[in-house]
C-alpha cells in the first residue's frame, strides 16, 4: 500500500530504494519536544553520524535484550552486495570477489538519519501520535471517542498532542506508488524480541543467508521489533483483527491494512523461501549443483532474482552459451584472462576437430559467453547498473500492434487472452486509443495506466517497451572495462578486445532484458497492490453503511417485461410480504392502489429500488405518487441501491436455505432491502467481487484479491460484533477465529439447546479448542434483550434443556465446566481474558458490572481518569494502557453500542432530477459510489453517476482527518460538488469536489 505515515514529530528522511527504482520518504521519531511544526532542516554529518552504525554487522545477530540505535538502512539494491550469513561466495565465478569491497564502502557514503530502536516507554504520547489518518480504523473504542478526537486527538485523559501542521508537500495525488511507512516513529508498545530459540528456529526453517526479520522490516517499513512480534503472533495462529483490537501493544497500534501487509510480506519470504530450497533440491538432483550456485540461490531476496540466477539451469530451457563454452573446457581461459592475461595464450586451446574450439575466433567467442554470463550475475555490476538506471530518466512506451490495426480494418474480433473463446469486439480496440501512443516516466506512471497497458497487451491489441537511455549503456560500459572487470595485470589488446565484446554483449543479451523485466514485474506489482488496495477501501467503507434499524423497508427489484419485484420487510428483517406489480404497463392506476394498499397495511414508510433495469422509470412512478401525497398519512421516502450480485445470491445455495418457498426474483427484492436496512449482514452473504465496487479486479491476481477481500470482511464483521444467538450462520463465518465448521456448529448448539447464556458456553460447541475461542470470544456478544425475548417465547421446559444439557456436554468435552448465569461483560467489546481487571477497576472506581453503559457508571469512570492518568491507572492494575482503555470503553459505551452510527446511511428521498436538468456550474450534494484510481465516481440523483477525476481531489477541499488518505474518499461519504460538463451523447458528467460533508 500506497500511502504516507502519520507521526507525532517527524523529520522527513529520503532513502533511495534502487530495488523498487522508486525514492520513497521515510518518517522518524524526533528526539526533540517541538510546539510548532517547522519543514525538516539538513542534520549535520556528525549528528548523522550519532546515530548510525558501521555497516558491517556480526554473522548471527542476535535480538537486543534492551533496544538499541539500528543501522541505516541501504538501498535494497546495494544490501544485495552484503554477505551472506552463511559461507561468503567468492564473487562471480570467484573473480570479482576482491573488487566486492570498493562497492560496499561507497554504498555507506549515503546513508542518513534512521529510526532507531523505541524505548522502553514512551513519555506521554497520546493516541493521535500512534494513529495513521490515511486509513480508517473501526476498533470500538476508536469510533466511539470519535467526536473528542476531533478535537483533542485523544480519548485518554491528561494525554494530549498538540496538532501538528500538515505539510502540504505529503499530499501529492500524481505522486508514484511510494512505499509508506506503516507506524509512526513514536514507540507506542514495548519493544520486546524474539525468544532466541524462537529466532533460530525461524532461521533454520527458512535456511536463507538472509535475516527474515530484517529484510520484512525493510520492505514493509515497519520497526524491526514490531516485525518480530508480528510474525510470532502470525505464526501462534492470531486472527489480524485479534491482534488490532486486543494486541495494540505488540503491534505498535498498526491498523489492520498494516498488519495484513506485514503478513502479505512475511507469507512471500517463506514462500520464496521454500520455492529457493525446491530449486537447489532440483539442482542437485541434475548434478549440476555448486557451493557458489547454492550461495547465490540463498541470497536471493525475490522471485526476480531467483528467476533470474536459476533460468540458465531450468531443464526446459536450452542450454545457454556459457554452459556449452564450460563444456568444452573454456572456463579456465575465463579465469586466466581475467586474473593472469598476461600468460594466456587462445591458441592453446584451440582443436581441430572440436565444434566450438576449431579456431581461435570461436575459443574467443566462447570466453566472451561465459565472461558475459559472469558480469550478468554478479551482484556489484548489477548495483551499478540499477544505479545508473535511476539516476536516468527510463520511460515505459505503448503503441499499437500490427495486428491490431489489421484486424480492425478487416472487421476481425482480438481474441481475449484472459478468457478463452470469449471474442473481443473490433471495436474494443478503440477504448484503448489512449494508449496508442504513449510514453510515461517509469516513476510516475499511475497504477491504473499500468494495469491498462498491460491489459491492452495481453489482448495482443498494444505492444510494450521500457526504454533505457543509451548512457546508461556507455557509463556502464565504461565502468565495467576501467574498473569492475578490468584485468589484474597487462592484456594484450585482443584480450581487452574480448572483455569489451563481453560487456557489451553481456548488456544487450542479459542485463537489459533482466531490467526490463524487473521494471514491468515492480510496476504491475505496485499497481496490483493499489488496485487491491483501493478495492479493501471500497469494500470496508460499503459494508460499514449505517443500517437504517427501526422501520418496515419495501425492497422493489425493477423491471419491464416480468415486472417489478416487491418484498416488505419487517424491522427485523423478516419478510412480511412479497409481490409482482407491473408499473411500465398499461392499468398502472390499479397497480398503485395494490402499492397504497400495501404501504398502509404495513405502515411502510420507506421503499429501497435498485439501480438495475428499469430503475429510472420506477424511480419516476414512486416519486409522482409521493409528490400527489397519494400514501397520505404516510410520509414515504425512497433510495436508490446497488443490486449488484443480488441476482447471482438469489440462486445461491445459500439463498435456496434462507428462502426455500420463494421465487428468485423475489429473493432479490429481499436481498435490495435487507441491503439497506443492514448493508453487513447482507452483504457478506455475496462474493465480494459481485459487489460491483473497485476497478480492474479481472487483471490483478485472484488469489491476492480474494485473501485481502476476505480479510477486509472478516475485520468488519469482528469489530462490528454479532450477537451469537440472532446473527446468521453466514456472517458467523465471517467472525475472527471462526470457519464455516464452527459456524454450522454454533447455529446447530443453538437449534438443539437453545440461546447462549454466556460466551464460556462457546467452549461447549464441538470443534472450538481453546485457540478458536480465544480468537471469537471478544468479538460474539450475549445481548440480554435478545437473550430475554428468545427465552419468553421457549415453554418452560425448552428453555430449561440448555442447562442440562451444557453439563452433559462438559462432561463428555474433556470436563469443561462452565457457568450458567447471564454475565453482563458478554455484552461489551472486553476479552474474556480482561475480565478480571475490569471487575478490578470497577471496584477501583466504585461501579458495579450490571451499570455498564448506564450515565452513572460513565461519570464514575470520567472522574477517576481525570485524577489518574490512565498509564498510572494500568500500573495500578498491572495491565497495559491499550488493555485498560478498551475496558473504559467497554464499560462506558451505551448498550447495544455500533461503530456503523458513525457512518452515514443511505440517502432516502421525495423527487426526482433528471440529466437535462443539469447545468455546467450547477452547485449538488451527493454520496461517492465507488472509487478507482483514477477518480471518484459520484450519484447525484441524475441516473447516471458524475466522475470526480483525482485532479479535482485537492488539499484544500478536505477536512483534516482525510488528508493522508490515498484518494481520500471512498463509498458512502457525502459530497458537494459542482457541474463542469455534461456529455448527454456519451452519459458523462464531470464534477469538481467542493468539499466533503461530515
């Protein structure tokens, strides 16, 4: 992800990652207490150099009892020359082992100022320090404080930050993808390292001459400490939204984007590792195997690199010129020439009667290959390169293909490479004419260009083509001949002759397709990563739409032929009625008395249309009537909804189960008004990429978008909570520590033995060990009026069987024994395994459990934080402020607490505008649909959505909490904006942002 930190004072320091070949800006704690922002100032070298250590550092480091300053941090690039942990190679093919030296000491000359390690405690740092603003975070204690953060930047009493500046430099939309730094320099947890034998047996499993958490922390730049606790909670098999809520301390108060990062990050190292010990097994199965190879493989730090070291040995791919020169004994001639040119002597190797050694000029040829094999793999010349390369400006070109544009004139269809048998249209190749020819700075090409370009070639309709400038060839050339690959002593000048035809064919024939390469894989990772990312944003914000609670919903699926869809829905969500009313066809006055009759009989106020087939035309028949007050006394109001994949859930299996007797159509009215009455509970029946939000899911890779799609929906579901005994078995699915087993589990204990008394009872249902309980329990509520309303609808004796048979159960369930009361901390955010430290402080503050929620309780609580710091208050307690604060909150929240009524609702309305009502400078509000990485798109009630394009997006118009945010607007906000053009041919409206309303 793609988006800058947040920091409480920070000084900007700029690295030079030459692996990514894209500069990012790094933010680290200020050792300095400033009232008032001020722009970063140059540090002298000799204050650099206090907090740097020398590069070189010990063969097996171990974690710090006590933290300690950390290294600068090298370009990715120039830690590649670093040795190996394990036995050092001597250079490629042991002859550029002595020149490794020079390249390292110039790669220290750059280093600048560097986080260092957090302290023990941090002095007084407030939440607004350890937050990022760039994501928003749904953590119960953090929505319900939301209003005094606004203001004070902290829901803890006696901790405030002051606020800080926002540099209007951090807000650059046109900016390349950066890597942003996920936590902010301030220590807001204890540093704590891994246990020694936990660190070594990490790096046994891995057998890399890489340090695992060293390398994470570089890549994900996140605190190397953090990093560790991070991978230990990883690999204790803790859910992210366990360790978000729960273990704030541990992760440095990393949001869930963050941690997902580090766990994306951490999942491909092991990956590559094990692809790495696959290669070298397969390797010494052919025989061909070297304690140099094998050195160069563990070296490796991507799938790039170990591509690229181990193609040469693949068995589908034919035998390269080096090898066939090695073959015929030229590796000698190699060494010689480079080490002792002035005893060497080609024609000593030449034979008659061998193919390949029959004259001079082809044992010449021969040496150039494996020298040019040589300088390609060699770690140093390849820094050197990358150096060059960005320092110069390389641009990536598309144009399009031959093919194309023949196809088109003969009418022809492109076939589409993604979906076989599928014909594109010729005429699809127009909505890539932008791309026909364009050129675009490698670093500051957008990820949606990208992610077009690349599609546009896999169609075979573009062709696509990095340009590296020519200097970059002459300086490397020059480089390699005078210094890196320069004999040791004399050569006679048809030796020099051979090594400048090696250089050069080293460069043309490896390293220039090895760069290009790597520059197409980093821009179609980035822009993968932020077209998922965007994707995670709109999903989260479309899940966490405000339910509207409290009123009977009429859901109508329009349509012409089969008509329109109407199912009425209780307050609850239970279907009160269902029906077909035909609103396009001739006899439309009866049809509206069936609609007023309907509306009456159930008082229902509010109808949900979805925005399919005949929208526009059922959206104008509702709105006629209520403007004739045609539903009086009723006062109705309508909204417009996405149905997208309501179509596709109708005919689930899932669906089939929920509604057995009804049609499909009609399962889809219910599912539109279900979708608004509780957007999360219906939503996470449909398959993320039916939701119809994101752009060009199709193009980045399946397994990565639905990995983060499911992780995004399983945070949502987890920090919203559920009440274990009303909630579906579909969203318990979706609760942390919970599967599709338990789930089906928990609502069959549920149908036998009746509701949860409390969440120890969980331990009861078959398949929840004590890890699986540990990860759900604080996200389940036990609310008492559900609980309250389900028992006095049970007879007596049914109410009664749970009991019994939850002793029955203990005692076939290794003997757990569970209590049978009602406890009201089930119904609050707080872990079970905080328990005991919030009746501590009950008592401490003088409350009682059964006040949670109550103005007494809060008041109580209020008082004591005033006069006690919550630091000290968590001394007193021996907990963690983290943990202390999470039950101030839970006992202070109101009952029936959700984070989803900080969120807006959806927009119920009485008229109607149409498109040609629209005038350039028109002044609207509207609520953002969906986003994409090019822009904002925008319903304004028109029936076509307006395009914000990002340009428009600009500092000013935002408030402060979304300034740090990538696109800084995401489904569901509401926005004023104004009319720049309206394309009534093509249905295109653009609008520029005013400002967002809160």
């Amino acid at each position: 992800m793609m988006r800058k930190a947040r920091a409480a004072t920070t000084k900007a320091v700029k690295y030079n990652d030459m692996d990514s070949d894209l500069s990012f800006s790094q933010t680290v704690s200020s050792g300095k207490d400033s009232d008032e922002w001020g722009p970063p100032e140059p540090k002298p070298k000799a204050k650099t150099a206090k907090r740097t250590v020398e590069p070189k550092a010990p063969k097996e480091p171990k974690a710090p009892k006590e933290p300690k300053p950390r290294a600068a941090r090298k370009p990715a690039a120039e830690r590649k020359t670093q040795a190996p942990k394990g036995p050092k190679d001597s250079g490629s093919s042991g002859l550029a082992g002595t020149r490794r030296k020079k390249v390292e000491d110039k790669a220290g000359e750059d280093k600048g100022e560097t986080q260092t390690y957090c302290p023990q405690k941090a002095e007084k740092s407030g939440p607004s320090s350890r937050m990022k603003e760039e994501r928003v975070s749904f953590i119960v204690s953090e929505a319900h404080q939301a209003d005094r953060w606004a203001d004070e930047g902290s829901s803890q009493a006696e901790l405030r930050v002051k606020k800080e500046k926002v540099k209007e430099e951090d807000f650059t939309f046109d900016e390349p993808c950066l890597k942003k730094q996920k936590t902010s320099g301030a220590c807001l947890g204890q540093p704590t390292a891994l246990p020694s034998s936990e660190a070594q047996s990490l790096r046994n499993e891995l057998n890399m001459n890489w340090n695992m958490i060293q390398l994470l922390s570089t890549l994900t730049c996140v605190e190397q400490w953090v990093c560790l606790n991070v991978v230990v909670l990883l690999r204790e098999e803790n859910t992210v939204p366990f360790m978000v809520r729960y273990r704030k301390e541990m992760i440095n108060h990393m949001d869930a984007d963050a941690v997902r990062d580090v766990q994306m990050v951490y999942e491909e190292l092991c990956s590559l590792a094990k692809k790495t010990q696959s290669v070298i097994q397969t390797l010494k199965k052919d025989g061909v195997l070297t304690t140099e190879l094998e050195q160069n493989l563990r070296s490796c730090q991507s799938a790039n690199e170990l591509d690229h070291v181990y193609s040469p040995y693949k068995k589908g791919s034919k035998l390269t010129k080096a090898r066939r020169a090695k073959a015929l004994g030229l590796e000698g001639a190699a060494t010689a020439l480079m080490e002792t040119p002035h005893s060497l002597d080609l024609r000593a190797c030449v034979k008659p009667d061998t193919e390949g050694l029959s004259s001079v000029e082809e044992v010449a040829t021969g040496v150039e290959h494996i020298l040019a094999d040589m300088i390609a793999k060699d770690p140093d010349t390849l820094t050197y390169v990358k150096t060059l390369c960005e320092k110069s400006i390389v641009t990536i070109q598309s144009s399009v293909s031959k093919s194309a544009l023949k196809d088109k004139e003969q009418g022809k269809s492109v076939p589409d490479q993604k979906k076989k048998g599928e014909p594109k249209k010729p005429q699809d190749i127009d909505k890539f004419q932008l791309y026909f020819d364009f050129t675009s700075n490698i670093q500051r090409i957008q990820p949606h260009q990208t992610l077009a370009i690349n599609r546009g070639e896999s169609f075979k309709i573009l062709t696509v083509k990095v340009n590296i400038p020519d200097s970059v060839k002459s300086d490397f050339t020059r480089w390699c001949i005078n210094s890196r690959w320069r004999p040791k002593t004399f050569a006679r000048e048809e030796l020099n002759a051979i090594i400048r035809n090696a250089v050069e064919d080293s460069y043309k024939r490896l390293i220039l397709p090895f760069l290009t390469r790597g520059y197409r894989t980093k821009l179609t990772s980035a822009a993968e990563k932020e077209s998922i990312a965007m994707f995670v944003r709109n999903l989260r914000q479309r899940l966490l739409v405000g339910p509207v609670r409290g009123c009977v919903i009429m859901g109508v699926d329009p349509g012409f032929t089969h008509g329109c869809k109407l199912a009425v829905l209780s307050p609850t969500s239970q279907i009160l009625h269902t029906d077909v009313v035909y609103l396009n066809n001739p006899g439309q006055q009866r049809e509206a008395d069936k609609l007023r009759h309907l509306m009456i009989k159930y008082s229902c106020t509010r109808v949900v249309i979805g925005n399919g087939t005949a929208c526009r035309e059922t959206e104008s028949f509702f709105s006629d009537l209520i403007s004739r007050r045609y539903f009086h006394p009723l006062d109705v109001s309508y909204c417009i909804t996405s149905e997208a994949g309501a179509s596709i859930y109708s005919v689930s299996p899932e669906a089939v189960k929920e509604m057995p007797d009804l049609d499909p159509n009609l399962r889809s009215a219910v599912s539109i008004g279900r979708r608004v009455q509780d957007p999360l509970a219906e939503l996470v029946k449909i398959d993320p990429k039916h939701i119809g939000i994101g752009t060009y899911q199709h193009d980045v890779s399946a397994g990565a978008l639905k990995a983060a799609l499911g992780g995004v929906v399983q945070e949502c579901v987890s920090f919203v909570g559920v009440d274990i005994n009303i909630c579906s078995e579909i969203l318990m699915r979706h609760v942390s520590g919970l599967n599709a087993g338990r789930a089906r589990s928990i609502a069959e204990w549920r149908e036998k033995k009746g509701p949860f008394i409390n969440r120890e009872q969980l331990k009861l249902v078959k398949g929840m060990g004590p890890k699986s309980y540990q990860q759900c329990a604080g996200f389940i509520r036990i609310n008492p009026q559900t609980l309250q309303s389900i028992k006095s609808s049970l007879q007596p004796e049914a109410a009664a069987a749970p009991e019994k048979s939850a002793a029955k159960k203990g005692k076939g369930k290794t003997g757990v024994s569970v209590p049978n009361s009602f406890n009201p901390l089930d119904q609050t955010c707080i872990h079970p395994e905080s328990y005991h430290v919030a009746q501590r402080f009950l008592s401490l503050v003088g409350g009682h459990v059964d006040q949670i929620g109550s103005a007494a309780l809060r008041n109580c609580v209020e008082s004591k934080v005033r006069t006690s710091c919550v630091e000290d208050l968590a001394r007193t307690l021996d907990t963690t402020p983290e943990t202390l604060q999470l039950i101030i909150d839970g006992l202070t929240q109101p009952p029936g607490f959700d984070i989803r009524h900080n969120f807006g609702q959806a927009d119920f309305k009485r008229g109607i505008v149409s498109m040609s009502d629209l005038k350039v400078g028109t002044v609207l509000t509207g609520r953002v649909e969906n986003t994409a990485l090019f822009g904002a798109f925008v319903d304004i009630g028109v029936g076509r959505s307006g395009l914000i394009h990002k340009s428009n997006i600009t500092l000013d118009k935002l408030p402060v909490s979304q300034r740090r945010r990538s696109l800084a607007l995401g489904p569901g906000e509401r926005v004023e904006v104004r009319v720049l053009n309206v394309d009534s041919q093509r249905g295109r409206i653009g609008l520029d942002l005013i400002r967002v309303l809160q």
